[in-house]
C-alpha cells in the first residue's frame, strides 16, 4: 500500500512537472507571437547589381553589433576571388577590343605583360583561387597600370567591369598582407550575389530604445534566375524597399548583353508595384550609386539609355548632375503614378537618394523610413 502511495505521489510530481513545463513552452510561444505581431516586415528588392547586399550590410554595421573578426576572415576569399575576377575582364577585354575596334592597337597589352596577362587570366578563370600574395599583387599593378588595361577600363560600362575596380587596384598590396584581416569598407566593397534568401533584424534608433520599430528587413537576389523565389516573400510586407542603380543607365545586364539595366530596373519596378498583394504595402524608392551617378553623367549623356532619349542637357557642373538627378527622378515618380491602380494611390511612396557605400547617408536614410513607417502606423491606428 505505501509502495502504490509512493508511486502515486511519483507520477503527480512527474505530472506536475510536464504541465509546468508545457505552460512554460505555451507562454513563451504566445510572448513570441505577440513579438512576432510587433516586428515589421521590409522586403529589399531592386535588379542584380543595384547595391542591395551592400545596404543590407550597411543595416548590420549601423544597427546590430557588426561583423567580427571571423566573419571579416571569412570575406578575405571573397575579395581575393573579386581580385582575380575583375583583373580576366580586363584582361579579357583588352584581348577582344585589340581584335575588333578600329583603334586597336591602344588595346594591345604590352610584350612585358602579355604573359603575365595570360597567367592572371588563368587563375581567374578557376572555380579555386590561391590566395593573394606579395607576388600575385605585383604582377596584378603591372597588369593594371598596362596602357591597354587602362583604356579597356574606361570603357568598363561595355564589359560588366564591377565598381569596386578602383578600390581593389589601389588596395592590393594591403589585400595581399600575410596577416591582413578585412576591414569595414573591404566588406562593403566586397562582391557575392545573393542566391536564396537573407534576413536581417533590426531597429534604426537603436536596441536599448523602447520607442523604435523592430524590422525585418529580407534581401533575396536580384538576378533574372533568382526572382522566383521572391514571390513566397510577398505577403504580410510593411514596406518594399526599391533599389535603382542611377549610374547604370549606360550598362547592359551581367545574364543578358542585349538588354539595358535602366530598361530592366523600369519594368521590374512596374511589375512590383502590380502585385496585388501590394496594395497597401508602402514603397520607399532608393535611387542608388548618386556617388557614381554625378561622376558620370557629365561624360556620358542620359539619353544613351533608350527611357531616358527625351533628355536634354541644360548646363554644366553641379548644375547638370542636379537637372539629371531630376530628370531620373521624375522618370519613376511618373512610373509609380501610372502603375498604381486607383484604389492604391493613398499608399505611402517615398524617394531618397542613396549611396550604398555612404554610413551616414545610409543611417539618415533608414531613421526617415523609419519615421514614415512609425507616422503611417499611428495614422491608421487613429492616433494622428
């Protein structure tokens, strides 16, 4: 009898026990579905090579605790691989131009650099980088500073050249540091399209503030063959963030050289702003690359770009990159407009002029959304 007594008293603790343990799983599920219901959804969507990725790591840097020691190791093969990749375009380039243009002796490489040329345009050429040495970085100057590479560079728009080319050629001797660790900028710098999906958590005043809105911010890539996985991500969306790259009005897509990448960004964007699950999603258009833009639209005119064939210029300087920027700008307000079914036009649309590589300019930017979004709430909510 005290046995069954024992017994009994064995499985009610071990009753009680699971309950309080259920309860427990049961509270923390509903906590973190009220928390769910507080987070905000931001979906970053924009064509390949609009500065996305860049933005998205900006967010981690501004907003979160940034990247540590491993994960900037973790970038060092990234930017050797953009290293060696950026030098066979070039190389590869000035091989083409030397065969077909009429000029082509400018884009001859020189006798001194003709093996080395071949040598780099190998490893680049590999799915396996080595890693960037003193030597490796020495024969990539020379090749670099080559005549032809330099001619070859400055029509780059025609050869899907990355922007960081610069950056890269004139920070390879730090790059190829025994003990070198990637810095802030390198990382920002730093080339790898986004297949799948990434995600990010974030508020822009900060952690420690009560006040702000927790956002979820989804960046997936931006490539032809990556867009079918956006259509999953589509409901439940607080805003879409639109990344335009402005500079590239005179560039043709990386999967397809037949095809403008302003033509492309034009009828992406069209194609979002019909989704109807979308109707009352905000739009914040971010008009990316303003840095690359300004520099140049005072050589190369905006009417290359078959949308923008209406374009005049009207003056020179900082005048003409401000009457551009109008001009572009106005392109997609009109774009949104005639896009926007009726019943959608009281949704919020707002532009900012971005550059991706720009800390404080990004910081600015995302506390703007960020007061949109908070007003556009208490609005709803009756509260304004």
């Amino acid at each position: 009898m005290g046995s069954l007594c024992s017994r009994q008293r064995h499985y009610n603790q071990a009753d009680s026990e699971e309950n309080a343990q259920t309860a427990e799983i049961e509270r923390r599920i509903e906590q973190e579905t009220k928390a769910e219901k507080h987070i905000q959804k931001l979906l970053l969507l924009g064509a390949g090579d609009s500065g996305k990725s860049t933005i998205f790591k900006q967010i981690k840097l501004l907003f979160q605790s940034g990247f540590d020691e491993a994960e900037l190791k973790g970038y060092i093969p990234v930017i050797h691989a953009n290293v060696y990749q950026t030098i066979k375009i070039l190389h590869d380039g000035a091989k083409e131009l030397a065969q077909t243009e009429e000029d082509s002796l400018k884009y001859v490489i020189s006798d001194e650099n003709k093996e080395n040329g071949e040598k780099l345009a190998e490893i680049g050429a590999r799915f396996d980088y080595p890693c960037l040495t003193k030597e490796l970085a020495q024969d990539i100057e020379a090749l670099w500073r080559d005549n032809a590479i330099q001619e070859t560079y400055s029509r780059g728009n025609e050869l899907q050249v990355p922007d960081c080319t610069q950056y890269l050629m004139e920070n390879l001797q730090r790059l190829s540091d025994t003990n070198y660790v990637p810095t802030k900028e390198d990382v920002l710098y730093a080339r790898v399209r986004t297949t799948g999906v990434v995600e990010i958590q974030f508020s822009p005043v900060g952690q420690k503030k009560r006040s702000g809105e927790v956002y979820r911010l989804f960046d997936v890539g931006g490539q032809r063959n990556e867009r079918r996985k956006w259509i999953h991500l589509f409901e439940g969306v607080t805003a879409v963030i639109f990344c335009v790259a402005i500079s590239e009005y005179d560039r043709t897509l990386f999967e397809d050289d037949n095809k403008n990448r302003m033509v492309e960004t034009k009828e992406l964007f069209e194609w979002v702003l019909k989704q109807p699950c979308f109707e009352k999603t905000a739009f914040m258009l971010f008009l990316n690359k303003f840095d690359l833009f300004e520099k140049k639209v005072l050589q190369v005119p905006l009417n290359v770009c078959e949308w923008y064939k209406d374009y005049q210029p009207v003056s020179t300087g900082k005048q003409e990159i401000e009457h551009a920027y109008e001009f572009v700008k106005k392109k997609f307000e009109e774009l949104y407009f005639q896009s926007t079914a009726p019943n959608c036009v009281d949704r919020v649309f707002k532009i900012y002029r971005t550059t991706a590589l720009d800390q404080k300019l990004i910081k600015k930017t995302f506390k703007l959304v960020d007061e949109t979004l908070r007003r556009r709430n208490l609005f709803e909510a009756g509260l304004l």
